[in-house]
C-alpha cells in the first residue's frame, strides 16, 4: 500500500467498497439459490416415493409382476430419477429399473415413513412402505384419518435421484452470479479509472517529470494544463526545472573538467607533467605488443641524474623539485613527438624511442647525455654541473615482457654509474639482479679491496703544451676497481660509494699514502715529480684530512709542494667557508690546490679569488665545443686570460686527437692529458717510467 500511486489510491478507495458490497450479495443469493436447489431436489424425491408407494400396493398384494414393472419404468422416466426398486416386506426384489446403488442392506432395513435414506456424491435415495389398507378407500382421493391406519407393511419402493443435474443447476447459478459480478465490476472501473484519472493526471504528470529529471534529464517540463493549486505546481516545477539544468550544465562541465585533469594526474607525474611509471609501461607494453605482431622495433633509454643528491641535500627539496622540472624540458626539446619521456621516480627517466634502431638510439642517448653534462643548474647563489648515465635497451621481438626491457636498461644505467658517470652504457650479460645486489654491498665491497689489493691505482700522464713549463713528470691519479667477472667501476662511483656508506676517509688516505709514498722515494733521488690527486668532499669539511696530511709528510720529511689537491668547482661552490680554511692549511703545509671542472659556472672567477688555486681542470663543456663556434672558443679564451693574470695554470682533460690538443697549445692551455697525450696505466708502472726517464737525462 505504500508503494501505491495516487491513481491507484484512488482507484482502491472507488472500487473497494464496491466490490465488498457485489461479492457479499452475489454470495449470499448464491449460496440461498443453491440451498433451494437442494430443498427442491430432496422436495421431489419424497414426493415420487409417496406416489409411488400407494399405487404399488395393488401389484405387490395381486402379485401382478408386469403391473409393479411398470410402475418402476415409469418411475424412471421422470426427470432427474436415476433407478427405481420395488420390494416385498422381506426385502425381495419384485422390480427395478435404472442401476440401483443403494447397498442390500439399507434395501432390506424396515420403514415407517417416506424419507431419504441414502446420498453420495453424484445421487441421492429416498425409500416408502407400502402399507396394505383394511378399507376400501382410494389412497390419492380419499381421506384417511386416524381411525383408518394401515395395519401392515408388505413392502417398500426405492427412487434414486442423480444429483448431476442439481450440480449442473448450482454451476449455471455460479456462472450467472459470477457474469453479474463481472459486469458490474466492469461497469463500476469503468468509473473509477475516468474519475481516478480526471484527479490524478495532473500529478502523475509531475511525478514523471521528477522522475525523469533524477534520471538524468534536466530538459524535463510539464504542460500547465490544469487550474488552481496544480497549475501553481506545475508552473513551479518548470521553473525549478530551468535552475536545476543550468546548474546541472555548469557543473557537468567542471566535472569533465575534474575528470580530464584526475585523468592525466592518474597517467602523469604531477611535477613535471611527465608520463608516470604506470603510463610509461603501459606505453612499453603496447610498443612492445606491437613489435611481437610485426611492427617496428625500439629503443628505451633509463636515464639516472648524477648529482641530484647534491642538490637536495644543499638546498632543499624546493630546488630538487625545480631542477627536475627543468632537466624534463631540456630532455623533452631534443625528443619526436612520437617518442615518450617518462619520469619513472626520484630521479630517474625512462624515454622510449619509437622506431629507433640501436645505432640511432645510442647518438640519441650521447646527445642527451652531452646535454645534461653543459647544463647548469642555479639555485639563488649556487650552480651546480649535473649529468646524467645512461642506459640503453634494444627492444626486439625477443624481449617477453616491459620487466625485461626496464631491467635490461635500469642495469646498463647502473653500469655506467660504476663506469665513472655522465656516460652512456649498453646492457651486459650479466642478470640486473645480481649488478643490483653487488651494487647495493659497496661496504663490503670497497673494505675488501682495500684489504686485498683490488683497488688499482692509475695515473693519467699530463703533458706540458707550453714551453716554458717545467718539465718535471706529473699525473693525475685515478683508480678503478677489479671485481671478478665484472667491468672495472670507476672512480667517481667509488667516490660517491665511499660518501654514501661512511668510507670517504679510508679511501682519501689510500690515495694520499701512495702519492706521498711516491713523492718520498723521488725526493730521496732530488727528482721532482707532481701527483694530482681528488678528494671527497667529506676529506675537504673534515679537519682530520689536514692533520693526516700532516702526519705523512712528517713522518717522510718531505714538503708538500709535489701533492696537489683537486675538488670540483661545485664543491667549491656550496662548501667556501670550509674550501677557503683547507686551502690556507694545505698551503702552509707547501701543498698546491686544484680546482676541477672549471668554467662550468657564472661563480667560476669568483672562486679564484676566494681559495686561490694554483691550477684549475677546464671543464670538458669548455673544450669539447672548441671549433665549432665563435662563442665556445671566446669563453675559453675569457677564462684563459683570467687564470692567466693571476698566475694560475689551465690543465685541459680529454683531450682525444691531436687536432684538438694543437687548438689547446695556441689557445695558451698549460697542461693536458688525454688519449693524445698518452694512455692512462697503474701508478706503479708510470712511476717507475717517471723515475728511469730522470736517471737516463
């Protein structure tokens, strides 16, 4: 009833009382017109067996068997009369017609009266005495008082009667009664539903129309059709239907909105814009769908920014955040639209390059990382030089699955991290897990090199490009590390390896002992000879690295005018105070200061004055450009000339072909080392060539 609607109240309230009023009066001369149905049925049994009874007695007393048949087959042919029997007093059968149902038992029992005295189902018996009478009076048209009662029952007769007639009879009454029912009903809806609806159509109307606006449809309206209060309802809901679908337009459209930028949120890194992890492997996966099927293989480039810990430990997370959006643009310029960078966490990138076989892939990559080696990245009065390894990861119709591919790379990026950094790495043989595992035990690993004499000390040869230099042998030392069934890792990852897990001073002593060890056995021959050698920049901020070196040329007795000490201008840059405190001690000691990667940075001239170097490294950004334009050469020649008023010597690194190392001597380069100086070999054996080289002048 609660789920009802107005038309069907309405309709209920009509035609409830009705239809109660119908059935209890068609029920009630229903069940009366069946009642004398019966009445009549039982009527007419009685009545044929007392006619019956009386007009027998003759035939039974005369024993006239034909007179006494007749009468059953008389009997028998009334309507509804199914059999008839006539008996004798002992219950003998002296005539019957129709088939008699009646059991011997209640054929043979004694009556006193007319009466019924059987019924079923489908018939009903009634049974009389036949009495013998002492008179001569005729039964049907003579009186009989009480004087004249019969003295003798000399038999009895027995009428059944089918009741299927009377069964027929009830039926066609019900069917009667039900017709009527029927149409007065019909006749009563009828009404009810013109009056249900003339009331309720105007509100049905504003119910679908509110049902239609909650599903959806704000250009719901409802003709105003009615008068007096349904025509104020109807008037106002068109008008509340109008505000609702404005206010439905204008905020589906900032839902779409919403749902655009959650979208790209959900496939984009939110602080660069980038592809997110999730969007660039999806892409892999797709690229790599497509490769299986036939199409074009790829390339994929993991790239791991060098020193972005240096910049978020100097100057916060504020300047990571904005150093990584910059190095997205400066990545994303030098990339196809058909390409995808993604930002795949930290400080990490992923590029997959589409349709890019391996030999266009790799200059792709040494592009990019030349790019991130020029960059410089400024943070209120801070510059840093940041870099980037590179890994790369052909892609073809072997590869199963994205894992492989970001494994492959994420390790050939790894590789080239141990390899020295700012370079560009192919994947090796050797599963990602394990690199990973090696590379993630850097304690152990450089404890035991140390300890077993796997940490190879290398000189690089610097040659003198100008005349009137001294000519007394000098180096810049290096070290690699062996591992079995590994390549070399270079120094600068050592370096980073030894900051990170609190092994910086034993790997600077290393060095400093077998420089000053050096120094001592040429000074014991009064042979000059120089050894650069680079420092962490834990050695630079701890005073124990000043006393060390103290202690070792004491205890040697040596001056400290061979050793020279190099750190990078970044280095420089966000520790002064410190660089300006070690630089005056290693000075007093007789030491020389070098500063490294120079030229990188606006701070650059800056620095000379502040520590006072007695040589600066030129920055490979500076040398590496020479030729090709009018611009890098003049900021060469800026820097050559500034060094050169305060007496402080140029060395030139990288310096690969003699093409290159004829523009450094006429550019006025002091110093230079490279492949075209001479190679790179361990320190034992450039010192023992340094020393034969002396004895033999």
């Amino acid at each position: 009833m609660n789920n009802a609607t107005l038309r069907q109240r309405l309709l209920l309230l009509t035609l409830l009382p009705g239809v109660l009023i119908t059935a209890v009066l068609v029920l009630y001369y229903s069940m009366n017109g069946i009642s004398a149905l019966e009445t009549e049925l039982r009527a007419k049994g009685l009545s044929t067996v007392r006619y019956l009874a009386p007009i027998s007695e003759y035939g039974i007393i005369s024993g006239q068997m034909d007179s006494i048949y007749g009468l059953v087959q008389a009997a028998i042919q009334e309507p509804g009369v199914k059999a008839a029997i006539i008996v004798n007093q002992r219950g003998r059968t002296l005539a019957v017609s129709g088939r008699i149902s009646l059991p011997a038992d209640i054929i043979r029992q004694q009556l006193t009266a007319p009466q019924q005295v059987a019924e079923s189902k489908s018939w009903i018996a009634f049974g009389a005495p036949v009495i013998r009478t002492q008179n001569d009076k005729d039964p049907l048209f003579d009186f009989v008082g009480p004087e004249d009662t019969p003295q003798e029952t000399i038999g009895h007769v027995f009428v059944e009667l089918d009741k299927e007639e009377l069964a027929a009879r009830q039926r066609e009454l019900l069917q009667r009664s039900l017709v009527i029912v029927l149409l007065g009903l019909g006749l009563m809806a009828a009404f009810a539903i013109f009056m249900a609806d003339r009331l309720a159509q105007p509100l049905q109307r504003l119910a679908r129309a509110v049902r239609s606006m909650s599903t959806g449809h704000f250009d719901t309206r409802v003709p105003t059709l009615s008068t007096g209060e349904l025509r104020v309802l109807e008037e106002g809901f068109n008008d509340m239907a109008a505000h609702i679908e404005e206010a439905h337009r204008s905020m589906q459209t900032r839902i779409e909105e919403a749902t655009a930028q959650l979208l790209f949120q959900a496939r984009h890194d939110a602080l660069t814009g980038l592809a997110n992890r999730r969007e660039f492997e999806l892409r892999l996966d797709k690229a790599l769908a497509g490769v299986h099927a036939g199409g074009a293989e790829f390339s994929v480039l993991y790239i791991d920014l060098d020193r972005f810990k240096t910049v978020n430990d100097a100057c916060g997370h504020l300047a990571g955040d904005e150093l990584l959006r910059q190095i997205s643009l400066l990545f994303q310029g030098r990339l196809r639209e058909e390409d995808t960078l993604g930002r795949l966490g930290g400080d990490e990138f992923g590029i997959l390059l589409a349709n890019c076989q391996p030999a266009k892939a790799r200059q792709i990559a040494d592009e990019l990382c030349a790019l991130a080696a020029e960059y410089r990245f400024v943070w209120q009065d801070k510059i840093f030089a940041i870099g980037a390894s590179i890994g790369i990861a052909p892609v073809t119709r072997e590869v199963r699955d994205t894992q492989e591919i970001l494994s492959r790379s994420d390790a050939a990026c790894l590789q080239a991290k141990e390899q020295g950094r700012n370079q560009v790495c192919e994947p090796t043989t050797q599963p990602y897990t394990e690199r990973r595992k090696d590379h993630g035990n850097w304690a152990s690993r450089l404890s035991s090199a140390l300890a077993e004499g796997r940490l190879i000390v290398e000189a690089i040869p610097i040659r003198a490009l100008q005349a009137e230099l001294p000519g007394s042998p000098i180096a810049e030392l290096t070290a690699r590390l062996n591992e079995p069934g590994q390549p070399p890792i270079a120094l600068n990852a050592l370096i980073d390896a030894a900051e990170r897990y609190d092994m910086a001073s034993t790997f600077d002593h290393h060095f400093l002992e077998t420089a000053i060890n050096a120094l001592a056995r040429t000074a014991e021959h009064q042979r000059p000879m120089r050894c650069l050698l680079p420092l962490s920049r834990n050695a630079i901020s701890s005073p124990k690295t000043g006393d060390f070196i103290a202690s070792q040329l004491g205890k040697h007795g040596i001056a400290g005018d061979g050793l020279y000490l190099m750190f990078s201008e970044e280095i420089s840059t966000h520790h002064t105070s410190q660089i300006i405190e070690f630089s005056r001690r290693m000075r007093e000691l007789g030491c020389q200061i070098v500063l490294t990667e120079f030229g990188g940075g606006i701070s650059s001239f800056s620095l000379l004055r502040t520590i006072g170097p007695s040589h600066v490294r030129l920055s490979s950004s500076l040398t590496r450009g020479i030729g090709d334009g009018v611009s890098s050469t003049a900021l060469l020649r800026a820097i050559l000339e500034i060094a050169a008023e305060q007496r402080i010597y140029s060395i030139a690194q990288e310096a690969d072909d003699t093409l290159l190392l004829d523009q450094l001597r006429r550019l006025g380069v002091a110093y230079a080392h490279g492949k075209a100086v001479a190679p790179r070999e361990p320190f034992d054996a450039w010192f023992e060539g340094a020393v034969m080289r002396g004895r033999t002048r």
